[in-house]
C-alpha cells in the first residue's frame, strides 16, 4: 500500500500528522508522540482497539496521502494540532457544533476596506469578498468586539460599492466618507491599521485610548472643538468596552469553574459532552457537544480543541473521565490562559457539592443518548444493577434431542430487535454425551475467542441455570473477557446474576423479563431448526 509505505519513512518524533483524500484536501488531522508508531497503527493488521470502528475504517479508505510536522515536544504537538483543526476545518476532525458561539471577523481586501463577519461554507471556505480573516472570538467574551461598535470607533464604512454621495453613516459620524473624498485613502488605512493591531493582539485597548487622547488634546488645543468631541465620544466608547473586559478577565481568573461530562455512544460510535460553567456557585452556561470516534478523536483532544477556541481558560476544570495525556493537556492549556490549569477528575473525595454538580450532568447525558431506545432495556439495567445500558444482547441455547446430534445457538437484539447477520449456530465438537454444562462452555468459547473486541455484547443470556450460568463465567474467564452474564431457567423463569447466590424473580408482567423470554424463546427455536436440519440430512 503507497500510504503504508509513506508512513514508514516518517520519523519517530512528536508531531501532528495530516491525511489526505485523492484530491489532496486534509480529510483528517492527528497529534502523536511518535509519529511513525501511530500513523503505522492505522494501516497494520488487528490494530489499536481504539482505532477499529466502522467510522475510522471509512476514514482509512479516503486516505491517499499523508504529510507530517515534526515538534519539540507533546504539547507543541497539542498546540498545533488544535491550530490546523481550525485552519483547515477536517472532515473527519471533531467539530465543535456550538459554531455560531464563535465569531470570525474579516477585513476586505479593498481600496477602501470593509469590517465584516466571516462565514464559512459547507467545505470550512470562508466567503464572500478576500480579505483577512481574524479569529475565532466568542461572543459575550473580552475578544468579541461587536461589530458594529469596531466600525464606529475606526469609522469604516459598511456600504457594498462606494456610493456617489454620503449616507446617513456619514451625517451621524459614523463613517470619513471616502466616497466623497472626505477622508484620504492614507488616512483611512490608518484607522484600518489600528484596528487590525487590537484584532491580532498586538496593540491592547489601553494603548489605543492613550493615543486618542492625545489626538483629543491637540485637536482641543487646536481649538478644533467637533473634532475633539468626536475623540471624546469615541474614547468613551473604548472606555465602556474597557471595563467590561476587566470585569471579564477578573471573573474568569479567580471564581470561574467549569465541569465538563463525557458518555459514549458505542453503537453509533459517537461521544456526547456537556459542560457547566459556574461563578461564585451559580451556573452561568451550559453547552453540549457531541463527536465522532474516528481515528485519535478523543476526549483529550476534545479539550484541547475546546479550550483553543475559548477567550478564557478557567483555572479549575472538572472531569468525570481522565483524559488521556492529562499533564500534556495542562501545559498545552496552560500557554493559553497565562496561568496554571487544574483538570481533576470527580473522585470519592471530592467535596459534595462538585459531585452533585458532575452526578447532574452524567444523568442528563444518560437521558439523552438513551432516547431512542427499547424502555424495557432501561428496567433491565436497574434490576440487574448494570454498569450500564445492556443496549446489545447475546443469548445461548443449546438443542441436544436425542444422543446423535446436539447443536449449539446464539442470537443478538440490538436495542430489543433481533439483528440477524450477528445469529450463530454451532455443531457441537467436544462433548460426547448429553452435558448441557460442557456443551455452553464449548459454544460461549468459540462465539468469542476470534470475535472483534468492539463487537462483544454488553449482555450475555444463558438458557439455564447455575450449572449452564458456571460453564460461561469459566469459558469468559479462560478468554479474559469481562462481560455482565445471566441465565434464565425455565421452570420458574428465574434470573440467575451469580452461581453462588440466589436468583431473582422478575414480576411476569414486567417488561424486561419479557424480553428476555423473547430472546431465550428465539434463541432455542434457530437452534431447534439447525437441529432438524441436521436430522433430515441423516
């Protein structure tokens, strides 16, 4: 494979790697610490769980090219990476869908520049006219300067084509209409060039007022009055927009927190955030995210990105999952704020209130990735006390009539529909006699031990009791896989957790053993057919 080969030669340093499709546009940006190990681990056979999904696979097949950049370091890595997401906007890049939050400002590459907002097309292209695009701000924050007031301080002008008279901009001292010559085009780019200073950070606010000020005492000096009253009007402006960015900085530099919940969604392989801002104990946003699990898309570099593209990073961020690289993240974050970041995972011993907070926004996750699924599933997760929902549900049952043919069965509901292409049917190999308990080990072991890691139920159902529930628990054992596995026996349809414990008895008209009846009910009747199948060959 050309790519593989590509991938060969890259180096084993840090760096962020850049994969393209056949028309050479960046499909997908990555970080590694060593960037020929990680960009090796898409094209290797039986690679990194985290990278086999359906959706990291679609992505390696687009890949045609793949280009790198080496850095000193992983938080460089992290840095650039989040830079060129934004750039070039990936298809296959986590996308931060709360986008109308950001705002990107662009000046016309024009005679005479216009100030306007950038917006970007399906593709991630900026439209509209050329120009030079500054950004992303974020609304309500110290770095959006609302357009409008920017166009009033610098006196731009706002119309599409140079009009030949002035407008109502013009008379309410809003614009120098250069479209009457009232102003040279010198001197406009001189406003221009103010402006783009405060956007790329090179000038602050302060220095800018300081120098109005001045021109307002030489024009008053001058006894140029109006001219000293425009100043003033617009210095005050500035002063107004001043103070509101302090108000900012000082809340976002001691008494802001933010919690930040991450869930997974397996079977649609995506992850769901949501974060919580709070100030002085009140909870001042909420935001929800969600993104795919393609490639090294993960809740690491989902902070990263998040941060990247914030005006503040708070100094304490609340997770309910370690990310990955955690000490990486901090530094790289760190660069960003100007001031020591903490990411503390939810523990025991954190105090009360932070937990309440964290419990909070893991039940609204729950809540809303478990629309769309099967009710009786969510009934069966309290009564059997799962880890989580049993969304994907495999059932054995063995057909043994007779002492010449026994056959083994498993079938699967996803979401409490049978989902056929995942029904399996065994001829049983091992066992010479009628052992039911010999014949679910031989079957549980085989269903699994070649089976993709990230296709394993999140329940497994045994037709029977103790005896056939032990025979599973060891052949899961012997294949180290920890999956929650129950049995059901027919006589009082009761649901055995543990060999070693009594069972549990599920109200007949509940909802969850009827499913679970259906299953063991569909699981005996394939087996049954594989069996008289068998038979009629004789």
């Amino acid at each position: 494979m050309k790519v593989r080969k590509k991938a060969l030669l890259l180096p084993f340093d840090p760096g962020v790697y850049m994969m393209k499709n056949k028309e050479g546009r960046i499909i997908y940006i990555g970080k590694a610490k060593n960037l020929r190990k990680r960009v090796l681990s898409y094209f290797t056979y039986g690679h990194s769980q985290e990278l086999s999904n359906w959706k990291t696979m679609k992505l390696i097949g687009k890949i045609q090219d793949i280009d790198f950049l080496v850095t000193d370091n992983e938080v460089e890595a992290f840095l650039l990476e989040s830079n060129l997401i934004k750039q070039y906007r990936p298809l296959f890049n986590i996308d931060l869908k709360d986008q109308q939050r950001y705002t990107y400002l662009k000046i016309s590459d024009e005679l005479f520049p216009r100030l306007l907002v950038a917006r970007r097309n399906r593709d991630g292209k900026f439209m509209g006219p050329k120009g030079r695009v500054f950004g992303p701000f974020v609304h309500g924050s110290s770095k959006f300067l609302a357009i409008g007031l920017l166009r009033k301080i610098f006196k731009i002008r706002i119309c599409n084509r140079l009009p030949k008279k002035p407008c109502l901009e013009y008379f309410i001292n809003n614009c120098d209409a250069p479209c009457i010559n009232n102003v040279t085009q010198n001197k406009y780019m001189e406003s221009v060039e103010s402006l783009v200073n405060i956007l790329q950070g090179r000038k602050s606010i302060d220095d800018f007022i300081e120098k109005m000020k001045e021109d307002m005492n030489n024009a008053s000096l001058g006894l140029d009055y109006e001219k000293a009253k425009e100043i003033r009007d617009t210095v005050n402006r500035l002063e107004n927009l001043r103070s509101k960015q302090k108000i900012e900085q000082s809340i976002s530099s001691r008494s802001e927190e933010e919690y930040v919940g991450i869930q997974y969604n397996r079977l649609q392989s995506k992850a769901h955030i949501l974060i919580l801002r709070r100030y002085r104990g009140v909870i001042r946003d909420r935001k929800k995210y969600e993104f795919e699990l393609v490639g090294d898309n993960s809740f690491s570099s989902f902070l990263s990105q998040y941060y990247n593209s914030k005006s503040s990073v708070p100094r304490f961020i609340y997770v309910n999952e370690e990310p990955d690289s955690k000490q990486v993240l901090e530094k790289s974050l760190e660069r960003i704020a100007s001031h020591t970041v903490n990411i503390i995972k939810i523990s025991n011993r954190t105090a009360v209130e932070r937990k309440q907070l964290m419990n909070l926004i893991d039940r609204n996750l729950s809540t809303y990735i478990s629309k769309g699924y099967e009710p009786a599933l969510f009934e069966l997760k309290r009564i059997l006390n799962l880890g989580s929902l049993p969304k994907v549900i495999d059932c054995f049952d063995i057909s043994n009539l007779g002492l010449s043919i026994a056959v083994g069965s498993c079938v699967r509901f996803v979401n409490g529909i049978p989902e056929k292409s995942y029904y399996r049917r065994f001829k049983i190999r091992t066992v010479r006699d009628q052992n039911d308990f010999a014949m679910i080990n031989e079957i549980v072991g085989r269903r699994y031990s070649k089976e993709d890691r990230l296709n394993l139920p999140d329940l497994i159902l045994i037709d029977g009791g103790k005896g056939q529930l032990h025979s599973a628990f060891d052949a899961l054992s012997k294949l180290n896989i920890k999956i929650p596995c129950i049995s059901i026996a027919k006589e009082n349809e009761e649901i055995f957790v543990n060999p070693s414990n009594s069972p549990i008895v599920i109200p007949k008209s509940n909802q969850s053993l009827k499913m679970l009846q259906y299953l063991r009910d569909e699981a005996h009747r394939f087996g049954l057919q594989y069996n008289v199948k068998l038979r009629d060959l004789q």
